[in-house]
C-alpha cells in the first residue's frame, strides 16, 4: 500500500463539492484525514495538513471502472457508475478502510458534504489494465498474525487491584466522587431528577445524627434510599441500626417487605452498617413461609443477598430449607418458584466465590455462574460490586492471589462448561468481571453528568475489550443490563459526528452480533429505537438488526415463521443472525415454558413438529457448509469469516435443541438417519474448519464449539430407545449410519472424511466402565447387526486407528460374541487373498504394487497388535480358530515362495514364536522359516540374531520330523548357512551355539529320515570356510559337538546361489493415469453375447413367407379395406356395444335404484 494523493480539498461554492482526480486507474485501500495545524511527512515539515470543522460527514463516490482481463477477448465498456461511501469524520488522525474489491479501480474520486477544508492522504495501489501471466507460480506463505498483549494498564485481569483504571478514569472528571460511591448512584441508589439539579450534588446524605421521634420501618426505609456518607462514625452508625431493631415487632408480610427492601438498600452502603443490622436482628424471626411469600419480598431479599454478608446470614439450614421448599411447591406462582430458586442458588454461590478465592480444588463453575446470574440486574450487580470493592474480607482474599500471567478463561457461556478453569484462571476471570463492572459504572456517571472527555475515553476502552478474548464476553454480558443499553442508544443520534458516538455505534453492532443479546427486550427497544443519522451503522445493517429484533418483539409467531422460512441461498449474515435469533427464542421458550405446551403450540402454528423442522433447517445449513470443504468446486465459494462462524453456529444451536429434545421424545427411524448422517457431515467439517482458519479466528472458535455438540448429540443418538416394541435400538441406527456414511464422503476429501468418522464412532462406543446393561445391549443387539459393514469400515482405516477399534470392540465384548477375534479372522483372509494375487502373472503393474502395499500394511497391523497389550489377546485368538492358523501359515509360506519380504515380518514372527506351544506343526514351521528368512536381513544386530536363531531351534525340535518336507528343510538350512557365511562379522556367542544346535539337529533326524542329512545347496569348500571362522569363536565342548555333527551331513559341490528376496513398500504412489487405469480394470470390457443354440427340430420349422401368409382364408380380417369414415363408425360402435361392465357407483350417473 503506497500514498496515491496528498491534497488539502476546499468545496465548491454551491453543492459543496470536491473532486480528485487519478492519472491512472488506482485501488484505494485507505484514507486518512488530519486535523489542523499537524505535519503529515516527516520528510515534507512544510506540509502542514487544514481541517475544518473539527467534526463533518463527508459523501465520497468513486467512480467505477472494471479491470481487464488478460484472458479477456474484449474490453468492457467504461461506465459512469459511482459508488458511494461515507465517512464520519470526528476529530483528531482518523483512518477510514476501503474496500473496493479486486475487479474494480477508479480514476476519479469526488467529497461532498459541509465543510470548508479537508487534508487527506488516500493510500493504495496502482492498476494496469492487464497484467501479464507469470510463467511460474511460486508458492508464498502469508505472514503470521500475532495478536499483541493488552497492556497493563488497560488489563485488570493480571493487576492486584482490578479497580485501579477505573479510578484513573473517573479522575477525569472535575471534582469527582470516589468509584464507591459512583458504583453507588448509578446502580443501586439512583437519584431522582430533581436531585441532579441540587447544587450539593452528589452529596446528599440523610441525616442520621437527628432522628426523629416517631421513627418506624416506614421512615427507616425512607432514609436508607440516599446514600451513606462512608465516613459515618461508628456511633451514628450503630444508633441507627438499634433504631430499626427496636421497630422490628411479631412477623407479618408488611414488616418483611420492610426489613427486606431496608437490607436491600443498606446492602450497597457501607459494610459497617448492613452488618450491625444484621447482628441485631434475627433474619428467621422475620422472614418464614407465610411472609416470604410475596414476590416483592423474595425479589428484595434476592437483591439484598448480592452482599456477601447477607448472603452469609441467610445460608442457614432452616432457611435453605424454607427455599428449597418453595422451589418445589407446583401450587406458587412460577414466578416465586424462579425467584426462590435465583436466591437459593446465589446464597450457595456466595460461599463457593468465598471459598474458591483461597481453596485450589474449588467449585469455580457454580461462582462464575453466580457472578453470571448477579450481572443480569442492575440491582443485585451493583450490590455485589459494592462488596467487591469495599468489603475488606472480600478485597482481602482477592488480593492474597499473586498476580499469575495466565490466559484469560472464556467462562461465560450458554453452554456447559466442561473444563472448570483453575484456580489462578479463575482468579484472572474475577479481577477482570471486576475490572470492567468498574469501568462501565464509570462510563454510567460521565454520562449522566455528561463529561465528554470520560465518557469518550470510557467507551474506547470498552470497544477495545470488545475485540479481546475473555474480555469480550464479559463486556458483551454487563452492556445489556437496562441502563447500559438505553445509554447507547441515545449515543446513536450522532450529529455531528464525535469519537464517542462512533464507538458507541461499533459496541452496538458487535453487540447484536450474539442472537441470545437481541432476546433482551431493552437491547430490543434500543435496536428499534436507532435512527438515520448514525456514523457507523449503515442502512444495510440497520435493516439487518431490526429485522433480527423483530422475532422477538413480535413473539413466538414470528419465531416460527422464521423457521419455516427457506434458508437464504447464499446465505449472509444477516440472515443467518435472524435465523439463530429465531432459535435462540425457542430455547428460551423451551426454558421458561413446559416442553410439551410449546411443542403443541409449536404445532398448531406450523403445521409441523419442531423436530421436523430443525431436520430440514439443519438439512440447508450443512449444504452450505460442504460447499465450502468441497473438492468439487475450486475454489470453493468466497465466504467471509463472520458468515462461515455463523453457519456452525446455527447448526451448533440447532444440534443443541436437539441434544434437549431427543431424551424426552425419540425421533422416528427415518429422521434419526437423517439427523446422524447430517451430524456426520457437520463433525467432518468443524476439523476441515480448525485446520483452514487461525485458533483465535471465528469459525474455528465456533467450529471448536460445534464440534463438541456433534459428539454429545450422536452419544445421545445411540442411547434412545426403540420407539415402538420389538424396534431397533438408536445404538444399531446410529452405528450403521456411520460406518455406511463413512466410506462415502462425496465432494469432501475421503481420507479426512473417514478419519472424523471413525472419532464420532470412537466416542458412540460405550466407555470400558460402563453398566453391564448397556454393554450387554451393544454386544448382543447392536454389534452383531452391523458386522458386516463394521468389517468393511475397520478395514478401510489406517493401522493406528484399526488397531484401536479392534481394542474397543474387543474390550467391550469381553469374548462374548467375538466379534474382535472376527474382525481379526477377516483381516488375515484378506492378507490371504492378497497372497494368492501375488501368485498370478495377469494383474497389472499397478494392481501388482497396491496388492503389495496391502500385504505390507497388513503385516505393520500385525505388528503393532502382538507388541501391544493385546499381544495375548491375538495369539490365543489366532489358536482357536482353525481356519486363521491355516491362512496366516499358507500366506507365509506362499510369501517365502515368491521370496518377498514385507517389513515388520521380524518382528511378527519373533512374537508367534514367544507363543509357539499353542499352534500347530504347520503355523509352528511358518514361523520357522520366518526367523530364518528375517534373520537374512542385511545389517541385522547381533543380538537379534541370536534371538531369531535359538528360538528356530527350540521350535524346529517340537515339529513332528514327518511332517517337515526334507528338501525344502534344508534348502532354507542351506541358505542360512549361506547367508551367515558371507557375513564380514563373525557369528560369536549364542548365535554361534545356535548354528551348531541346528547341525545338531539336523544330523539327529538323518538317522530316521536320510534325505535331512544332504544339504546339497551349500559346498563343501564354503562351509568348511565357514566351520573353521565358527570354531575360531566356540569353546572346547562345541568344537567337538560341531564336528560330531558334519560328520553326518553331506554337503554338494558347489553352492546355490542366495535369491534376495523383494522388499514389499509400506507406501505407495500412484498417478493420476495409475488410478484411472485401476478402476478402468474393474469395469468388464463390452462383448457380443454368444448365440444359443435352438432346440426345436429343424424339420419342424416351417417358414411362410409374408405374401402367403396375407392371403390366408385364416386372417381374413387383416385384409378389410376401409373407406371415408368407416374405421371411425366401427371404433364407435364398437364401444357403444361394451355393455359387460355395470355403471359406476361412486358418482352421479342418474341411475335409479328400485325400491
């Protein structure tokens, strides 16, 4: 981005009109705009930049003219077009964004608005009208983004007083109040609007040194609505709360209320005073069943318990148990139900916040949800702010935490919590709930009285947390209290133009991004309530809002036509938030309302479930979202960030109300297909997400999310029950879904698309610790209904990932079914199969190395099962079937055959031999000649040498000597032999004494079968070579046994030469002429097929000819010649004579029936 144009713009006379114009086609990216009197160029000090006024909304229009392309046979015609644009300019160095796309540029630039002068630097790129085509593409990595720290200052998350910026802020008003008593006034104390005009505010107190003589709840309560002055003396302080003791009589309703709206108010006071009151009255003397049954009542006492020493007073066993009794009385009002529950919840809440400040293991989750609750009323949050900030026991223990650098948690959420945070993150999350609650009680009084300057730097603060992880939710959460929102809006009306009122229009916007904010029906009335003369917000996006507000001002009606509505084709933003708004209101109806009245109204509305409608809305939105992993279209379609995050997260809401619904009202068989294969697709997707987009960007957040409610809702899939008796359990469903749906990914890319379905698999399967009921149901219901497409998706899975399925499976089935001994049967008949294939002349090359790659995979399988904890496992399920022995000992032989070694066949061979005693003679001599041939391996250690040697000798001795074929035996004998004698080490220690037992072995067994004796394929010059380097390494004794031993062997005359066996590949590469021509091979080439032969007689066939056949007296009626309209009058009368059939009795014929 290069400066294009400096200029200082004065407008014309009439129509305030300023143009610039380009000398060549330009991209404008930026503009910037200086105020008066300031030196744009360091290197230029004479340019001093002229801007009048110091606040103005300008007009600019660019006029359009497209780009060529190189490509293009034509050059398109320059149009008049003008695109327009606005900038609202407020003050000081502004910079203003452009996006003008990629196919357009511009030559001429043109302001219009009220000002007298503009300086302005345009910045961009100049553009050719073609642009030649590189002959080489070089691939260019994108340069890393790294978002900078907050800075210190401006993060209470890691300061130890998180108040400290908010205090710094408020000083910039003249004469300010200290922050607790500014926390004060704007939540909980407000004053009235005669009150603002007083000359002595803020500081009007009551006066509690002259009481007066008459003095009852009534005045009490009175006095207590203005503030404390901080510092009351003790002695005021405790005349006054012994006054209000005194006046406390027998329980009734009346005084309840009192006592309750007196805490409540003193609750936001100094801590000196709540506490002396509650030291002289005894809160369950006052408040039991018959006087808290006021909503009133119950709604102060919930205010009042925001104050941890309220809240402590009230955590009595009677009076927990006087809630929970009201809780679940169905004869109260919902509303008293809700209530008592909120003050039950934030009592218990109260002492987990407590106890979590100093206990490492304690319940954060129910603490932040606490401070979640207390953060929705203005009330109860400045209560608990004023505690936070004052109360010594509470700024104390806070500020015993040392001051970690830690990630700041994202805490505050709709959904479930499923990783509580520790406890110095935790710490972090509080300082900084702190910290922006203080801020925005300062961002309150500046407005109030106004103060620009506060109330200017305020808001920026608040917009850049906005931007911030951890700091977003919690500013996005405080900001739709009632006061804030209304303050915001009355900030829109922003003419002219100042840095307050655009920051205020931004936190608007990034506000009404989250659809559960737009539920709020105050931040509803202030999207409704913006008007025209907005800086920031554009009509597009107003329109956007309101259409969004509009679901929920217009109620549950609106909602279901939303949903009803089609999914928008692009789909946009806009139309995504209104969609999620529409669900979001669901939820919450599903929230506030029984579950089945909402579905009958849901019905009645609809004329459809709603499970059947968020099938099809879901059924939309993953169609879009394949479209944008799809290998089919390149590129894929240009979406942006917000609209992609937008797209998981309206599934993510969709699958969400599933996750609600489905325990309570199974979905029938068809849908829950459905439902499965769309979750599927989605799963597959949201890992395709995380590895396109950064961590901290948008969609992989929300795919993260998503991702997470695809595994609960496919575990709460397999865990429905069968609908109707003697049906299908969703288990069975479910898992026949995925194993078909994972081998056919259709544009998406197969081998990612298999992978992410093997992991929704993974977590389908019950846990190992899981009730004997729901294992009994997978391994006698379940497994044995999809074995066949089981065994299809094991085996089209990577070695690691078969290896772990084939461990689950048979850790669940315990041996009941076998199912995992099955799976492993099907793999060793497939290596069986591959074998044989090996064996053939006829397949092609590139059929030949697939066959042999899928014998060397078969065999690292192999491998890693037998060295893993299933090694026993594996054996033993080996040995008791007959027919795996049989195929795994004829693959090895007929691979010893064709002298071909896959890699890792040591290493099998090693473990089979560790459990030989429980094979056979013919696996048992498989493994024989495996030792043998792996220990012909080039740069073999010594030490695994003499293993492989001394475990063939000790399994050759247990082979029946009948079964072994003598001239096979020794050939492989001989090639051993061989092999070690062209060895540049020498064979020392028990290698050696190998050796020397296997000629041991072999002269033994001459005696009963001669032929074992003649090792013809080895000379006698070469071993006798060989004999004298092994003597060189043995002792005395087996000196002696080594001779005994030749001298019963023959040995030929020369020696046969050493065949290297193929090594098989464990990976493979294809081209794209390759693959076709694999499929090609599949599809049967075209032919004739062959005439059969006829069985009639030949004599008796009797051929006419067509003229005799006419003339025949037999087929007279083939010969009628028609004239004029006689085939017609014969077509007439002919259905005029069809009387065979009775009239019809279903319409009115004018049949008469007799009586």
């Amino acid at each position: 981005m290069t400066l294009l144009q400096w200029c200082t713009l004065e407008p014309s006379e009439k129509g305030g009109l300023a143009a610039i114009r380009f000398s060549c086609p330009v991209r404008v990216q930026s503009i910037r705009i200086f105020p008066s009197g300031v030196k744009p160029f360091s290197k230029s000090p004479d340019t001093i930049s002229q801007t009048k006024p110091q606040a103005f909304f300008l007009d600019v229009y660019f006029n359009a003219q497209p780009i060529t392309s190189p490509d293009a046979k034509e050059r398109p015609k320059h149009s008049n077009a003008l695109v327009p644009t606005s900038i609202a300019y407020a003050g000081g160095q502004m910079d203003f964004t452009v996006d003008m796309g990629s196919e357009h540029a511009t030559r001429l630039m043109i302001v219009k608005g009220d000002f007298e002068a503009v300086s302005m630097a345009i910045y961009g790129e100049v553009v050719s009208d073609s642009h030649a085509s590189p002959s080489n593409l070089e691939p260019r990595s994108l340069p890393t983004v790294t978002a900078a720290p907050l800075s210190t200052a401006l993060d209470p998350a890691n300061a130890r007083d998180p108040t400290q910026l908010a205090r710094q802020l408020l000083k910039l008003i003249p004469d300010a109040p200290e922050l607790e008593f500014v926390i004060r006034l704007v939540f909980c104390l407000k004053p009235s609007n005669d009150d603002w005009d007083l000359p002595e505010f803020p500081h009007l107190y009551p006066d509690l040194d002259n009481l007066p003589v008459d003095f009852d709840l009534e005045r009490a309560l009175s006095l207590t609505t203005r503030p404390v002055p901080d510092n009351i003396s003790s002695k005021a302080a405790s005349e006054f709360t012994d006054k209000i003791a005194q006046c406390v009589t027998p329980k009734g309703p009346n005084q309840a209320y009192q006592i309750a709206s007196i805490l409540c108010n003193l609750a936001s006071q100094h801590p000196s005073i709540a506490k002396g009151l509650l030291d002289r009255i005894d809160l369950l003397s006052v408040f039991d069943r018959t006087t808290i049954e006021d909503e009133t009542t119950l709604l102060r006492l919930l205010y009042a318990a925001a104050n941890t020493d309220v809240a402590r007073r009230l955590d009595t066993p009677q009076f927990l148990e006087l809630l929970s009794s009201l809780t679940s009385d169905i004869n109260a009002e919902r509303d008293m139900r809700t209530t008592a529950r909120r003050l039950l919840a934030r009592i218990r809440g109260w002492s987990a916040l407590g106890d979590a400040f100093s206990n490492t293991q304690g319940d954060f989750i129910t603490a932040v949800k606490t401070m979640q609750d207390i953060g929705t009323e203005e009330q109860s949050f400045g209560i608990w702010l004023e505690s936070m900030a004052m109360h010594e026991d509470v700024v104390a223990s806070l500020a015993e935490n040392p001051v970690l650098p830690v990630v700041l948690p994202h805490l505050i959420s709709h959904r479930h919590i499923t990783n509580p945070p520790s406890q110095d993150e935790f710490v972090a999350f509080v300082r900084a709930f702190v910290g922006v609650s203080c801020v925005l009680a300062v961002y309150a009084w500046s407005d109030s009285l106004p103060d620009e300057r506060c109330r200017a730097r305020t808001l920026s603060v608040l917009r850049l947390w906005q931007g911030v992880d951890g700091y977003r939710e919690i500013v996005n959460h405080l900001l739709l209290l009632r006061q804030m929102t209304f303050r915001l809006e009355c900030m829109t009306d922003n003419d002219p133009p100042t840095q307050s009122g655009i920051d205020a229009e931004h936190i608007l916007v990034d506000l009404a991004k989250d659809p559960r904010a737009i539920l709020r029906s105050s931040f509803v009335k202030c999207i409704l309530n913006i008007g025209t003369s907005t800086s920031f917000i554009t009509d597009d996006e107003r329109s956007s809002m309101r259409q969004a507000a509009f679901i929920v001002d217009d109620g549950f009606t609106s909602a279901v036509d939303e949903l009803l509505r089609p999914v928008e084709r692009p789909p946009t933003f806009g139309s995504l938030r209104t969609l999620r708004v529409a669900l979001a209101y669901i939820e919450r109806e599903l929230d506030e309302d029984d579950e089945s009245h909402l579905l009958d109204d849901f019905w009645e509305e609809a004329k459809c479930s709603l499970t059947a409608c968020l099938s099809d809305i879901l059924v939309s939105i993953v169609e879009e979202i394949r479209s944008l992993f799809s290998l089919r279209q390149l590129p894929p379609p240009r979406r942006g960030q917000d609209v992609v995050a937008q797209l998981f997260w309206a599934a993510d809401d969709i699958l969400r109300l599933f996750l609600r619904l489905v325990p309570t009202y199974p979905l029938p068989m068809r849908m829950l297909r459905a439902l499965a294969t769309n979750v599927a697709d989605v799963f597959v997707c949201t890992d395709a997400a995380d590895m396109r987009y950064s961590e901290s960007s948008q969609p992989s957040v929300a795919a993260q999310e998503t991702r997470q409610s695809c595994i609960d809702l496919i575990r709460v899939l397999g865990n429905q029950p069968p609908i109707v008796s003697g049906g299908k359990p969703g288990a069975q469903l479910v898992l026949r879904v995925l194993l078909e749906h994972g081998l056919q990914s259709d544009s998406l890319d197969p081998t990612h698309h298999l992978l992410q379905v093997f992991y929704l698999v993974d977590s389908l399967l019950p846990a190992e610790d899981c009730s004997e009921s729901q294992r009994a149901l997978w391994v006698q219901s379940v497994i044995p209904t999809v074995l066949r497409e089981l065994w299809t998706f094991c085996h089209s899975l990577d070695t690691e990932n078969k290896l772990h399925l084939i461990r689950r499976l048979s850790a669940l089935d315990q041996g009941a079914v076998g199912v995992g001994e099955w799976l492993l049967l099907e793999e060793v008949k497939d290596m069986s199969r591959a074998v044989q294939a090996l064996r053939g002349s006829e397949s092609a090359q590139q059929r030949h190395r697939v066959t042999q790659t899928q014998v060397a995979h078969f065999f690292r399988f192999f491998a890693d099962l037998l060295q893993g904890s299933l090694a026993q496992w594996c054996t033993q399920s080996l040995a008791a079937a007959d027919e795996a022995t049989h195929l795994l000992a004829s693959a090895l032989m007929a691979m010893f055959d064709l002298h071909i070694m896959p890699p890792h066949l040591g290493d099998v061979v090693e473990c089979l031999a560790a459990e030989y005693d429980i094979f056979d003679n013919e696996v048992r001599w498989a493994i024989v000649v495996g030792l043998w041939r792996s220990s012909q391996v080039p740069e073999l250690s010594s030490g695994r040498l003499e293993r492989r040697l001394g475990s063939s000798v000790k399994i050759l001795a247990t082979i029946t000597p009948s079964y072994l074929d003598p001239a096979r035996t020794t050939a492989e004998i001989g090639s051993v032999l061989l092999t070690l004698a062209q060895h540049t080490e020498l064979v020392e220690g028990d290698a050696a004494h190998s050796v020397v037992s296997l000629l041991e072995w072999l002269a033994t067994t001459a005696t009963s079968i001669p032929k074992m004796g003649s090792l013809h394929t080895v000379s006698s010059e070469q071993f006798g070579t060989f004999r004298d380097r092994l003597k060189d390494t043995l002792s005395v004794e087996w000196k002696q046994r080594l001779d005994a031993a030749c001298c019963e062997l023959v040995f030929g005359s020369a020696s046969a030469p050493v065949q290297e066996p193929t090594p098989l590949p464990e990976s493979i590469e294809l081209s794209i002429h390759d693959i076709e021509e694999l499929l090609r091979q599949n599809i049967p080439t075209p032919s004739t097929p062959p005439r059969r032969p006829l069985n009639q007689d030949v004599l008796g066939l009797v051929t006419v000819s067509p003229p005799a056949l006419l003339r025949s007296p037999a087929v007279t009626g083939l010969t009628k010649t028609y004239s004029n309209n006689d085939f017609r009058q014969l077509r007439q009368s002919s259905a005029r004579a069809n009387t065979s059939r009775l009239p019809s009795m279903h319409v009115d014929v004018g049949v008469a029936m007799a009586a």
